[in-house]
C-alpha cells in the first residue's frame, strides 16, 4: 500500500489549473517543489497505521530536466529523515521528450539510491513502447481512459492484458489509475494487477483520513 501525495487549492479546480496558473506566472517550478517538499515532510513524520507507508510524488518534466534536481531531491530526503525506499517519484512521457539519455541517466542515479520510478499515465502518448527498454523503470502506471470501458469491451480487455503481460516479462510492477466498479476490480485481480487507485478503494483522503482508511484496510487484511 502506498499513497500518492496531490495538489490541491481552494481556488483552484483541480491540480492542473493549479499548475497552469503557476506556470502562467512563472512559477511552476518553484510550486512542484514545494509540494514535493511538503510531501517528503509530511511522510517521515507519519506515525501510527502510516508509519512505513510508501509515498508517491508526481514530477513536472522540467523536473527531472534540470541539472540541480537530483541533487535537490535527494538533499530533501536526507534532510526530512525519510528513507529513500519509501518513496516513489512518477514521471510522464512528456519528461522524455527533450532528452531520454538524459533524464534515465538520471533515474538511474535516484534508482541506486533506493529510490522507485514509476511511468505514469501509461499508454496515453505516442512512443510509451519504445521507452521501456531504455529507461531504468520500476512500475507502469496504467491511465484510467485505457480501463475505463474493459467491463464491456473486449478490445480494451486485450489492450489492458497485453500490458500486463508485458510488464510481467519487464520485471515492472502494475499499477491501474481510475478503477471505479467492481468488475473492472476482478479483471484487473484476475491479471495480476500490484495496485490499483480509483473511487471503488477511496478518494482523495487528508492525513487524518488516510490514517484512518489504512488501520481499517489493515484491520480488515488480517
């Protein structure tokens, strides 16, 4: 069990307006790292049912593009006392464009340090498939427009275990975003699915409900 930590404002409707309006006034980057920050912080100073849970962090491409960011990150982990397994960084496809050496160069320095790269938004762009075999990858993170009709079409069924059967053969663990209804669930059960996110498990909880939401996941496990 893992969270994946989000942006959310008042103002805002949604993390993406979030990070347009801060792109719009040159902040962006400054805003994706505060929110790491804050997320890093938050994490290694959990306790109780989340002590030990893993976080995930989400990446702007401009992140992984800069020169000072692994650094930075791995300075930021140092400095919040968490441990670096703990933590998941997912990056897009858009992150790939402008450099791939680069940037798996990159991955495989956080790698080394116990850090796990997840590919997120799997499937959505035009190349996914060619960047498997180049980029030091732990999980795909399979987007919810590919699983949203495998209840009632087969061709998306197909799509949807292919990939599984492609990232068994990786060695990448399976991670479905968007699952909503139950049938998906034993679909994605029935292939070998590590994790899933989605409104059938919970929405986007705060700590204090995250904290809650895992003792009784756990309580119901044993």
């Amino acid at each position: 069990m893992r969270a994946e930590a989000l942006a959310r404002w008042e103002r805002a409707a949604s993390a993406e307006d979030l990070f347009a309006r801060a792109e719009a006034a040159g902040l962006s980057e400054q805003l994706s790292r505060l929110v790491q920050y804050k997320a890093l912080r938050a994490a290694a100073a959990w306790e109780g049912p989340l002590r030990r849970l893993r976080i995930s962090i989400n990446l702007l491409p401009a992140d992984i593009l800069q020169d000072s960011y692994v650094d930075w990150l791995l300075g930021q982990i140092n400095s919040v006392g968490i441990d670096p397994k703990r933590v998941t960084i997912e990056i897009t496809e858009n992150a790939l464009l402008s450099d791939l050496e680069t940037v798996a160069e990159r991955l495989a320095i956080l790698r080394k340090e116990g850090i796990k790269v997840a590919l997120d938004d799997f499937g959505t762009g035009y190349a996914s498939l060619s960047y498997l075999g180049s980029l030091p990858l732990d999980a795909l993170k399979i987007d919810r427009g590919l699983v949203a009709r495998i209840g009632t079409s087969e061709r998306d069924r197909i799509v949807v275990r292919s990939i599984f059967t492609l990232a068994r053969d990786l060695g990448l663990a399976v991670v479905v975003e968007g699952v909503e209804s139950t049938t998906q669930l034993l679909l994605l059960a029935e292939w070998g699915c590590d994790m899933y996110q989605g409104f059938i498990g919970a929405g986007a909880l705060d700590e204090m409900e995250l904290s809650r939401f895992v003792a009784v996941s756990r309580s119901t496990a044993a």
